[in-house]
C-alpha cells in the first residue's frame, strides 16, 4: 500500500523489488531456520518437532495466497506489464525469470506476476519440508514394523482351504497402524486442509511402494493362507486413510494389483504367468502390448508385466 501513492509506475515496481521482496525472503528464511532446528533436535521424531515444521508450512502457504490473491489486482498487474516492458528494453538482460526477446522475436503471452520468484521459493519450501515430514512418518510406521517385516515363514503356512476362516490384522502390525493413525489425526488437525491432502496422498503412495518392496517382494513367498492373511492387512492400512477419502484403495495401485495376483487360483496363476513368459503361442509374437491387455482383463490398472511376474513368482500351492 505504500507504493501506491508514488507518482511513477517504475517506481512503484523498484519499491517492491527492494523493500517487499527482501521481506519475503527474510520471513522464509525464518521459517527455514525453524524447521531445521526441529529436524536437527529429533529428526522430526516427536510430535512437538513434527507440529512446528507443520505450522511453518502453513505459514508459507498462506503467504503463498495473499501474494497469488495480490497478483490479480489491477495494480500489480499493470506493474506486471511494466516488468514486461523493461525486460524488453533491456536486451540480454533477465527481470523475475522472464526472458527477453531477442530482436525479430514476436513477444510471447504475458504470465506469471511479480512476485513470480518469491513464489517460487515459497512453493518450493512447503514442498520440501512436506515431503520430509512424510518421511517421518514413513520412518516411524517402519520402526513400528519390523518384526511384521522379519517374520517371512508364517507367510507359508499351509491350511487346507475349507479350514480357512476370516482373517484378522497381524498382531505385529497394529502399532504400525496405530501410529500411522495418530500421525495422520495429529496433522489432519495441524495443516491447512489442502495441504494435508498433498500429505496424506503423498504418504499413500510412498506407503504403496514401501509395503510392496519390503513385505511382498522382500524374500517371503506366499501361500493360500499367507496370502489371506496380506490381504486383510492391507485392508486394514486403506481403513486407515478411509476418514479421507471415500476409497483410499485408489492411492495404493500397487497393493491393489498385488491382492489380485496372489488371490488367483492355481491354473489362473500358471496360465498368466506362461502368457507373461511370452512361452504362450498366442502370445509369442504379439508383444507386450497383449501381455499389458492380458493384465487388464485380470483386473490390474497398475504394474507392468515384469513387475506383475515377480509378484506371481512369490505365490505358492499346495502339492496336495
């Protein structure tokens, strides 16, 4: 508001490239300096590190809004086409990321604003410090996990199929599950609404890849009981995200994929398996574009070919 009542336009935008910009900055750089103090005391272990790094995301969220919701009034947009102007005077000069246009050049359409940069830095530190706070989170859901994760023999065992009754959760995963839970409520109540979706479908996939390398292709192989017993602890890490979403299953492609494979009977496991092999007449010289289309009918929308045969090749049967 104070650059306003300056008698020249160029002025007014110098005004703002030395007094409001440095602010900016200044403001981030607290910012910064904040979350790296929590992450150096705890490696954003605790609660009370994991809250400060989440109020500093959204203090640079809203100073992200305030400077989109400045760059549409009129002022600053004719200040815009003012930095667009001098940047074209200017040859092989560069003003807030513009380019000029060589002589000859047709000037392209005008976008961005002249706070381009500072939201750029803006955007680019929520960006970083969420994801390290997914991080965080995936690190204590492992920490929470790790006898699940050793325990590769009770995936085998073997029962006959009428004797197999509903599954219930692995004991060894309920805390992983609780402090899942209790991470998401903590910053279901600290972050900004938009924001904490970016975090929560943030942390869904990287929980997908994590669950998929670890567990299902991390050693163990799976029989009709094992693989039951995978498929209702899956179950129970989408409820997880079920408060979200009305199917949190759509973030976790992988998982989904992979019940599917190790849920098929026998003759259908043999049968895909001989088709991804390319060993199949019918498939020998249609490529992979059929394999891809075989996976599709089976009701998978993610993996690929080479990925779904790993998966297949961990499932076991039965002799008798």
């Amino acid at each position: 508001n104070r650059c306003r009542s300056l008698p020249r336009d160029d002025w007014k935008l110098e005004f703002i490239r030395n007094v409001g910009s440095p602010f900016v900055k200044d403001f981030l750089g607290t910012l910064l300096q904040r979350c790296q103090e929590a992450e150096a005391t705890t490696a954003l272990s605790e609660e009370g590190a994991v809250v400060k790094v989440a109020s500093c995301i959204n203090a640079s969220c809203y100073c992200e809004h305030k400077l989109l919701e400045w760059s549409e009034d009129v002022f600053f947009l004719d200040l815009r086409r003012l930095q667009i102007s001098l940047a074209d005077d200017q040859c092989n000069s560069k003003i807030s990321g513009v380019k000029v246009l060589q002589s000859g050049e047709s000037l392209v359409s005008v976008q961005g604003c002249v706070f381009d940069e500072e939201l750029s830095c803006l955007v680019q530190f929520k960006n970083e410090w969420l994801q390290k706070v997914v991080s965080a989170t995936l690190r204590a859901f492992d920490a929470c996990c790790q006898d699940y994760q050793r325990n590769k023999k009770r995936w085998q065992e073997y029962k006959h199929s009428l004797d197999i009754v509903d599954a219930t959760v692995s004991s060894s995963f309920i805390d992983a599950l609780a402090i899942l839970q209790l991470r998401l409520r903590m910053l279901g109540n600290c972050l900004g609404g938009v924001v904490f979706v970016d975090f929560w479908r943030g942390l869904a996939l990287v929980l997908d890849q994590f669950f998929l390398n670890s567990v299902i292709l991390g050693g163990a192989r799976f029989s009709e009981l094992g693989s039951t017993q995978l498929a209702c602890d899956i179950h129970a890490l989408f409820q997880t995200f079920r408060p979200f979403c009305v199917r949190p299953s759509s973030f976790f492609p992988s998982l989904c994929d992979t019940v599917i494979l190790l849920s098929m009977r026998q003759d259908d496991v043999l049968q895909l398996q001989q088709n991804l092999s390319g060993s199949s007449w019918g498939f020998r010289d249609q490529g992979d574009e059929d394999r891809s289309g075989r996976l599709k009918e089976c009701g998978l929308r993610c993996i690929d070919t080479g990925l779904a045969a790993k998966i297949l090749s961990v499932r076991t049967f039965s002799k008798t």
